[in-house]
C-alpha cells in the first residue's frame, strides 16, 4: 500500500483540521469597566482605564492600549502600554515623548478572563482625547476586540473675567459680569457681601446698593471660585433748606445777614453752591454761606433760594422771604413854614414812608389833630389868628419815631 497521500487527500485533511480548529475557538470580549463609554479625570489627578476581558479559547495573546483613531485603530504612533498574556509590560514602539512616565497597565485574573486597568497620572487639558483597548487573542480563529472610550478632563472652577468696581449714579441700571471656567461649566451666582442675599442684574441702584457683590464659580468639582466687585453709588444732595439765621426772617435795613444752606445728605460732597434772589443768581460759590453787607431793601428784598451740586446732580430748597424794615422817612411838609390868609381854606399833609407802614400824626400843643396810616392831613375850612402856630408832623414804626416841626403864619385879612 502506498503511504504517501494524493494531493486531494492532503487537501481533505486540511479541511477536516480546520474545521476542528475552529470548533475550538472560544468567543473573545472586551467591555468597559463601570465608568462606561466615558471616563472623568481632574487637572493634576491619576484616572484608570478598565475593560473586564474574555481571552476565548486559549487566552489573551497581548493588551494594547493608546489613542484611538475613532475609526477602530489605534492613530499613528498612539500606542501607550501593551501587557501580554500574563500581564507584563511589553515594549512599546514609538512612544509618544508627552506621556513619558504617566502611564501604567496592570491585569487583574488571567490570560483567559478578568480585568485590564491602564492609568494616566498627572492628567493635562490636553489629554482629552479617545482612549481604546484593543485585544489580540493566542487563537488565531479567536476575534480580536478594539474597544474605545472618551477621556473627559474636569477641572475646579475657575473666574476668567469679571467687572472692575463701579461708579455709578442713584437710578442708574448696572450689569456686573462674571465669567467662569472649568468642566462641567460652573454655575455663576451674584450674592451681596452686606447680607449674603442673592442678586440678579441688571439693578436699578439706589444709594443702599453701594458696597461688595461676590461672584461665585461653583461646578462641584474642588473649591468654588471667589471674587468681589464694589459698587459705589453716586447721589445728589437731599432735603436742601435756606435760612437767613434771623428771628422771622427779618431785618433792619443796613443790617448784615447770612444765608445758609443745608442738606441731609449727598455723595460725593457738594461742590457748588447757588443762592438765587427772586429767581436770579446772586451768588456761586463753593461754601454753603452767603453774606450780605448792609441790607438794603430796595436791593436785597425778595424771595431766597439755594441750589447744591455734586457730580451727581443737583437739588433746589424752597424759597425763604427776607424782609427788610426801614424806619419812618418824612416826605411831606417840605417848608419849615407855612403862612395862610385868614379865613382861607388850608390842607397841610404830613406823610411818610417806612417798613413796616408808620403811623402818622399832627399834634399841635400835646394834642393830636389828625392821624393815619403813611399820611396825616391838617385842615382848616377858615383858618383863624387863633389857629396860628407851631405843628408837629411825627411819623413812627416798631424801628423808631421821625418828626418834623412847621410854623404856621396866619396873616390878618383886616
């Protein structure tokens, strides 16, 4: 019998052994550990890289993990660690010179069936990248696995921009910004310093507004980020007042007085003052004083105001009236003497004038004759011899008394 096979029985038995071979061949797995398809890692921090494996029919040949292509392969030069079948470090071909000694692998159960960790320490920004594991089996007849995940790099909250302090007027609407880094995004949150309470801009300020406003970056991961902003509100001067320091608000004539104006409150401080006489300036200045010298009434009588000024605005008082009183001036008789034919019919006036109204009399031996407010009137329907004489013309207020003394002549008709 001849023992050397035909060709056709060297391809049948071909055949049949790799049919048994296949029969062998075990089902191969690779999965992502309990982080799932994503992986969350912290600026500075380590992160490992779990897949729970199945070697199928004769275990794992080799482990290799690196940077994916997104199209199921590592990216040129992206091997990072590879482990055989045992779980010891084999030596990886152009290693990318950014991850020099941040890298590690270890296995966990054996060559058939357990878990793969890869780490990654001092974890940068600019590790955010898809990561893969991918499997090579002992059995050729046994799937290779590629399995990828993401890297998410978080970071603490950090502010990136925020306002500068602020100097603003009362009424005005002010927006505070702030923004903030880090992943996840932070929540920003405005609070004020005074109370804690939460505040939402823009604000319409008001002069309690003024003080601190702190920004906060909060993303859960770490410290929140902190930072305060100052708002100093401008206001115009309130509850502005004139007074003339003056019991009434009277004077005498050719007295001094001075005007003062007050307010309740103002910032920054008042830098200009306006007194107005009947609705004309009479007087800027940078004191809240104004003096004048020797009233007169014919000049300085009327209706005072002030005006205060800041950078903010300004704020007008209501009117104060300074009255001036002068004393009794006598305008009428004019002659030191009259003389009158007798029988004839005479008038002499006596008037004067003054602040208040003087009240005005003719008094001729003790006895008044005629009086009346501003004027006084001496009348004779036939003047007689008897009626001859010297008159008193007097004028007085709650200043003082004028008077004025005249002789009437009566001449004899026969």
């Amino acid at each position: 019998m001849n023992s050397v096979s035909s060709p056709k029985e060297r391809c049948f038995l071909a055949l049949l052994l790799f049919q048994h071979l296949g029969m062998m061949a075990g089902q191969t797995q690779l999965s992502p550990g309990s982080h799932g398809k994503t992986v969350k890692g912290l600026v500075g921090s380590a992160v490992n890289f779990t897949w729970n494996f199945s070697g199928g029919s004769s275990g794992v040949k080799v482990f290799t993990w690196g940077l994916s292509n997104g199209g199921g392969d590592f990216i040129a030069n992206g091997a990072l660690v590879s482990l055989d079948g045992f779980g010891n470090p084999v030596n990886v071909r152009n290693f990318p010179a950014d991850y020099s000694g941040r890298v590690a692998g270890r296995r966990i159960g054996d060559k058939f069936s357990g878990q793969v960790i890869f780490t990654l320490s001092s974890i940068k920004k600019t590790d955010e990248k898809s990561y893969a594991c991918k499997l090579e089996p002992i059995n050729l007849f046994d799937d290779r696995k590629f399995d990828a995940v993401n890297l998410e790099i978080q970071g603490p909250p950090s502010i990136s921009q925020i306002s500068a302090n602020q100097t603003v007027n009362e009424g005005d609407d002010v927006t505070l910004i702030c923004k903030g880094d880090g992943k996840p995004t932070p929540n920003i949150t405005w609070t004020r310093l005074s109370d804690n309470s939460v505040v939402t801009f823009p604000l319409t300020v008001s002069k309690q507004d003024k003080g601190g406003y702190r920004c906060t970056a909060d993303n859960g991961i770490g410290d929140p980020a902190r930072k305060n902003v100052f708002i100093t509100v401008q206001y115009k001067p309130e509850g502005v007042t004139i007074s003339t320091g003056v019991a009434k608000n009277t004077v005498k004539q050719g007295q001094n007085v001075t005007f003062t104006c007050d307010l309740d409150d103002a910032f920054p401080a008042v830098s200009e003052y306006k007194f107005y006489l009947n609705g004309s300036i009479s007087k800027v200045t940078n004191v809240n004083k104004f003096t004048i010298v020797g009233v007169k009434r014919s000049q300085h009588f009327g209706e005072y105001k002030c005006e205060a000024r800041n950078a903010a605005g300004d704020e007008q008082s209501a009117g104060v009236r300074l009255n001036i009183n002068e004393p009794p001036i006598i305008t009428h008789p004019t002659a030191a003497n009259a003389s009158y034919n007798e029988q004839s019919f005479v008038n002499i006036s006596c008037k004067a004038k003054g602040t208040p109204y003087p009240e005005v009399r003719w008094i001729h031996n003790g006895q008044v004759k005629s009086s009346g407010s501003k004027a006084a009137y001496l009348s004779f329907s036939s003047i007689a011899k008897e009626d001859a004489g010297m008159y008193t013309c007097r004028a007085n207020n709650s200043l003082q008394t004028a008077e004025k003394k005249i002789i009437v002549v009566v001449n004899c008709k026969y």
